[in-house]
C-alpha cells in the first residue's frame, strides 16, 4: 500500500472518531465542533481577505527568520567546527542560551524591539538556529580523519580540504537541521503572535476569535490551517532532500543536536 493511502486512511480514522465523539454527545458541541462544521468554516476563512493576510504575515515571519537562521548557523557552524579553540571558548555561552525557552524572552524582546513583526521573527530565529548550527558541527566531528589525511597528503590546503571533503559531507546534516528548524521556526512565530500582542497573523487571528463565544470554529479552522502549513513546509524539504541527497540516509527527522 503505498503512504500517500495509508496516510489518508489514518486521517480519515481520526476525522471519524471525532466526528462520532460530538455525535454520540462524548463531547458538547459547543466545545468541538464536528469536522464538517470546522472544514466549512475555513471554506469560509480563505475567502476573508483579512484572514489571508495574517496567513500571509505568519508565513512572510516565519520564512524571515528561518532565512538569517539559515546565514548565521551555517558559517557559524562550519568556524566551530573547524577550529577548535573557538569552540571551546564559546561553549559556555552557547550551552548557557541554547536552553532558553523563546517564549522566556518574549518580555525581553517586546522591550527591545516592540511587539510588531520584529518580535516573532527575533525570536523565531533565535528559536531555530541551534539545530542548523549543532548538526554541522556534528558532522564536521563525524568526518573520518582518514578522508582528511587523505586530501592533505595530495597537497591540499585548509581550504581546499573544506570544499571538497567537508562541505558535501556536512551538507546532508545541514539539511536535517534546516527541517527541524523549519518546524521549529514555525511554532515559535504562532507561538509568538498568540503571547506577543501581535496585530497580524495566524496566531493573532486565533487568540482574538477565542475571546469570542461559541468561536471554536473559526479558532479550530485556524489552527487547522497552521497544521497543514507545517505539513506542506516538512514534505516539500523532505522530497527535495531526497532529489538532492539521494545518496545518503542522514536527511531522515534524527534530532542529532
């Protein structure tokens, strides 16, 4: 069978079984809708142009930050793992902020940069930066010193040696980490537009339709829209992984930070 149908028979599990808990009264409908009622609602959603541009903020914010997570973590990660030295003078540092909760800063965030689009992206970037960042200097730790001794004896310099042998290695890794952190990123700007007082996004349109009574609908119609975002963000990296690593297995979700 292939996963395209098992995938739809799982989904379609799950939409019965909540379908037959609001039916049977296991659940107030008021509380859950059915899947019918939140699908047309969001039928209805998509054609609200004020919905579509806090979908459009949330995935405009989320792109932004994965963008300079991106450009920070790569040369950063390829200079602690080339030298040593650096790294061992950073490692208090980092280790100290890597387990910071983003949403622990949000206060320190709104202060410095306000509670407008800066405060998501700043945060959505600090948020994904670290499995970019530590998968490559895994990798960097997980190159064989033979391959290294190999290109030095042709004559090969630091440089040349990083080129040819370190980059198509690390390469597979950084991409994995750009996964998580795309998921990541994700997560951390809804998160953001829900805690920040954000004027625009998914989050935002959320937070305040929940304020209202009987509003699961829209809210869960929402929230059904940040979940088919994150699906299409993972498989569209997961297929072009494989077009372009075909030949290796590390673009498998392994969490290697």
């Amino acid at each position: 069978m292939r996963p395209f149908i098992r995938n739809l028979i799982g989904l379609a599990g799950f939409l019965l079984i909540w379908e037959g808990a609001v039916r049977l009264n296991l659940i107030e409908r008021v509380f859950l809708p059915t899947p019918g009622d939140v699908l047309g609602r969001l039928v209805e959603l998509l054609g609200d142009q004020g919905f579509l541009r806090d979908v459009i903020a949330t995935v405009l914010a989320w792109l932004l930050a994965l963008a300079i997570a991106v450009a920070v973590a790569v040369p950063g990660g390829l200079l602690l793992g080339s030298l040593p030295w650096l790294r061992t003078a950073t490692r208090v540092l980092i280790e100290f902020l890597r387990p910071i909760p983003p949403v622990a800063l949000i206060p320190l965030i709104i202060l410095i940069v306000g509670s407008g689009p800066e405060a998501k992206i700043s945060l959505s970037f600090y948020a994904s930066v670290w499995p970019i960042l530590f998968n490559i200097i895994y990798a960097l730790d997980d190159i064989d010193p033979l391959l290294l001794d190999t290109a030095r004896s042709f004559g090969n310099g630091r440089a040349r040696v990083l080129a040819t042998v370190a980059l198509p290695h690390v390469a597979p890794f950084a991409f994995t980490g750009l996964r998580l952190s795309a998921a990541i990123a994700l997560i951390v700007t809804v998160s953001t537009e829900y805690l920040a007082g954000s004027d625009v996004g998914v989050g935002a349109f959320i937070i305040d339709t929940a304020t209202n009574i009987g509003a699961m609908e829209p809210v869960l119609a929402g929230t059904l829209v940040i979940g088919i975002i994150g699906y299409l963000i993972n498989e569209s990296l997961e297929r072009l992984g494989k077009r372009l690593f075909r030949w290796s297995d590390t673009t498998r979700v392994e969490a290697l930070a």
